[in-house]
C-alpha cells in the first residue's frame, strides 16, 4: 500500500492532478499499517503521518499561490478544491499501529501523538473517544507483555491517566 501511495506522489509530479494522493490514499495505507500487526508498523505509519502532514503543508502554500487566499481548514467546503488533511481518524490508526506494535517505546510513542492531537489548534484534530481508546489499549497491550508485576502496574496507571485526560480534555 505505501508503495502504491509513493507511485502515486511520483505519477503526480510527471503527469498532473489526477493521480495526487488525497486524504483517503494516505488513511487506506494507514489502515494497513494499523491492522498489520507488524513489529515496526507504529514506526512505519508515523512515518507515512509525517509525510502526509508535509503534504498538507506544501499543499496549503500551492492553494494560497493559486487562489490568493488561506486554505479554509474549519469549513472545508468553502474551499475551491480539496487538500490533502490529516485529521483524528489518520493519528487513530497510527496510534493503533504503534498499540499493536512490540517495541517497548510504542505505547509512549501513541501517548505523544495523542497529546499532539489534543494540543493542536487544527480543527480537522479533535480527540474522540476512540483516539483515548486507542491510546489506553496501546498501554493495556504494551502491559500485558510486562513480566513483573511492577511494570504492569505502571502500564495500568498510565492508562488510568489518559482516562483523566479525557475528562479534562
């Protein structure tokens, strides 16, 4: 899938608009990612988020260049054309790939990218319900691959905090 996407930015540069990836290629390769259940999944997709959210931004300038105005990112649909936008649902499914992933840092790597969605002033990232669910199963996951008690307890208790951060958010 992500070489699919990376075909498509190449196809795009040479031959014109109708094959530039939009927010649907990035989240179907995001997808991928997150229900791969791959080692390095988590790593793979932030890395696709990352390129994604560098696209937005090109895009956003190419918008402005083209029509003389800022890209409406609040009302979308008083925009002339659509841009790529990473949204809640793209930083879920990351957060779920690094919650299915072993290495022992995902689980804070989810817990990052939540405060990332929770402290951005982009309208297309409010935090749901299921982006603190996603995060919390990633701390459960990463916990029950704990083998003492001690860890587990630690796992639990940052699940416990993300809770708070959803009543607070």
């Amino acid at each position: 899938a992500e070489q699919a996407l990376s075909k498509m930015e190449k196809v795009n540069r040479t031959r014109g608009w109708h094959t530039k990836p939009n927010t649907r290629s990035y989240s179907l390769v995001l997808n991928a990612y997150a229900n791969s259940k791959h080692a390095t999944a988590g790593e793979r997709a932030e890395s696709v988020l990352r390129n994604m959210i560098e696209r937005h931004e090109f895009e956003k300038q190419e918008y402005f260049e083209e029509y003389g105005i800022e890209y409406n990112t609040v009302e979308e649909e008083l925009n002339e054309r659509k841009i790529v936008t990473p949204d809640t649902i793209a930083y879920t499914m990351v957060i779920q790939a690094h919650g299915s992933s072993d290495l022992p840092e995902s689980a804070d790597k989810a817990m990052m990218l939540l405060k990332e969605v929770i402290q951005s002033d982009n309208p297309a990232l409010a935090p749901d319900s299921f982006c603190f669910a996603t995060t919390i199963n990633a701390f459960l996951k990463m916990a029950s691959r704990k083998k003492s008690h001690s860890e587990r307890v630690a796992g639990a208790e940052c699940a416990e905090d993300i809770v708070w951060m959803l009543v607070y958010a």
